[in-house]
C-alpha cells in the first residue's frame, strides 16, 4: 500500500513506526509530520530523510492516512483541527487509550477509523499491535490498513473494549522489566563477569525461561518450583501487590 501517511504527533511512537518502516525498507509517496516542537521534527527529518516537516496538524492530516500520535487529553481537540480537512477516503489511525472509535467519529467525516495499541518492538519489526475497527468500515479497506502495518510486526484485529487491557498487558510490558535486566548486568559485572558476558547471559536465559514457563506442559507452580533458592521469594507479595495497585490503577484512568 504505497500512500502517502501523515503523523500529528513528532514523539516516540513516530519514532519506532519510521524506523520499523525503514527497517524494511517501505516507501510512501510522501511522509509529513506535524509536532509543536521545532527540535523534535529537526531530529526526526535527520534521522528519516524521507520526512516532510509539516506546519500545521491540518497539513499533516491532509494524507491518505493520518496517524494520531498524542496523547490522550489532546486527542479530541486535534481531532477538531483536522476535521476540516479529513474526507470519507481519509484513514484515521489513532494510537492513544481511553477515546473510542465512537468518539473519533463525532469529529470526522469518515468512517475508516482505526485504533491501534502499538508496541515498542515495532522498533525491531516484532510489534504486538492490535487494532480495532470501525464498525462500517470495509473488509478491503482493513486489508489495506493491515498490510501497511504488517511491516511492523503482528498485526491482527480485536474488539475495542480490549485494547486497554492490551496496553497493560503488552505496550507497557517490557518497562517492567527493562530496569530490571539493567540492574542485573550490573550487578553481573560486580560477581566478576564482563559487561558482555552478562548481558548474553541474561538474554539467554530469559528467552529459555520464557520456554519453560509456557512451553513445558509444567504448571506455573511447578515451573517455580524447579528452583529451589529464591532470592527475592520474601519480596514476591510485595512486588505482586506493587503490580495490581499501579497496573490495575493505571488502568482504571485510561479505560474509556
């Protein structure tokens, strides 16, 4: 699907969707991204050749498909900019919780809404990212939208009312761990091992513990019991506790 796409919104997520685009080498007939900050478009036109500064979200909005990528509290009063310039062939893609596909369309005059929960291993072309529809839209109109994020990762369409759980669930996932790989490098180094050494350890063993865990035929319990030290063991209720009251709490502010 060679097109031309428009972000309005210059952050992270723009970020990972150019470099998982470019990764695989996809071409639009033209890319133009609207962001409030000069320096953020500087640094993505350096980083992406391909893209156009746009000056106004109305200009970025005036492809075939645009790509909202703000956060939540401005999603609707960005929406109202574009209105004007947004037509029934429009694709409107909105990455942000918590506003509807109903909601989107109070505002725009098209019905090939789509929402999406991206994942940051879009980066590295292995995104998890659901999508969610319109109701009236086409059967041909989401092959197309599919085929053109295919080159992120896995693609796949769910029902709306659980793409927050997906952003839980997923799109957050790895900061609850990142951290923690970080800190165990480090303290790798301290027992002695390189930086490398560490690293490729971990990365290993992470991916063959993730095997067990879900691949073995084992129950969660008898995988943990495999192991019979647990360092941490007396902190677990802690952390358990740590993860429902934020993660549960965070999902109560961006559910719709």
């Amino acid at each position: 699907m060679k097109t031309t796409i428009g972000f309005i919104g210059g952050g992270r997520i723009t970020k990972i969707f150019l470099e998982g685009f470019k990764n695989k080498n996809v071409e639009f007939e033209s890319v133009k991204v609207y962001d409030p900050n000069n320096e953020t478009l500087d640094a993505l036109a350096s980083d992406f050749p391909a893209v156009k500064k746009a000056g106004t979200p109305e200009e970025a909005a005036q492809a075939k498909v645009v790509v909202i990528a703000v956060h939540p509290p401005v999603v609707m009063e960005t929406l109202e900019k574009i209105a004007g310039v947004v037509n029934d062939e429009t694709f409107v893609v909105s990455l942000a919780p918590k506003i509807t596909i109903e909601k989107i369309a109070s505002k725009v005059k098209t019905a090939n809404i789509v929402r999406m929960i991206p994942n940051a291993t879009s980066y590295i072309n292995e995104g998890y990212n659901p999508l969610a529809f319109h109701p009236a839209m086409l059967k041909k109109e989401k092959k197309q939208i599919k085929k053109l994020f295919k080159p992120l990762g896995k693609t796949f369409e769910t029902e709306e009312h659980k793409l927050e759980g997906y952003a839980i669930i997923s799109g957050m996932l790895p900061t609850y761990f990142w951290f923690q790989w970080q800190e165990l490098e480090t303290i790798g180094e301290k027992t002695g091992l390189s930086k490398e050494e560490a690293a490729k350890i971990i990365r290993t063993t992470l991916k063959n513990a993730i095997k067990l865990y879900y691949k073995s035929g084992l129950t969660p319990e008898e995988v943990m019991d495999l192991i019979p030290v647990k360092p941490i063991g007396e902190n677990e209720e802690e952390i358990k506790n740590t993860l429902n009251s934020k993660l549960l709490g965070l999902f109560e502010k961006i559910k719709p």
